[in-house]
C-alpha cells in the first residue's frame, strides 16, 4: 500500500519512509488512571473508516513528527498545521 506523506521539512516522501506513530489522539477513557490511558492510547484503535487523524515519525528523512489527517479507504493523506 503505496502513498506519499508530505513532509513540512523534507517534501514529499514516500510512506515506506515514515513509521506509523498511532492515531491522534489516542483513546483515553475519562476517570481511568494514567496506565490505563496510556494502554489505550498504544493499543486501542478506533480503526475509523474514513478520514482520522494520525502521527507520523520520518524516520528516514528529518526525524519529526507529522501530524497528518489520512482517510483510511483511499490512503489520501493531508498534513495538518
Ligand atoms: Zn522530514
């Protein structure tokens, strides 16, 4: 599954480039202690079909993070502010 992510620093770079950081944000359930949420947060996916929010880590680019909006049917991706 090939797409490209638009990095702020470095462009256009293909996604084999970057690793997948989770969506954003996370679930977190309220009233729960912070190990829960944090277990949420790694492990629990909304799994959305459709556009949902995400982390990205450019590895092998510039090594930020790229918060990008991506729809999950089609692997359009675009970055957000
Ligand atoms: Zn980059």
């Amino acid at each position: 599954m090939a797409f490209l992510i638009d990095c702020p620093n470095c462009g256009r770079r293909p996604r084999t480039e970057y690793t997948w950081g989770g969506e954003e944000p996370g679930i977190a359930e309220p009233g729960r202690d912070a190990q829960d949420a944090w277990y949420g947060r790694a492990w629990l996916r909304r799994n959305a079909s459709g556009r949902q929010r995400e982390c990205w880590f450019h590895a092998g680019g510039c090594c930020r993070w790229v918060a990008v909006e991506r729809d999950t049917r089609t692997n359009e991706v675009h970055v957000l502010d």
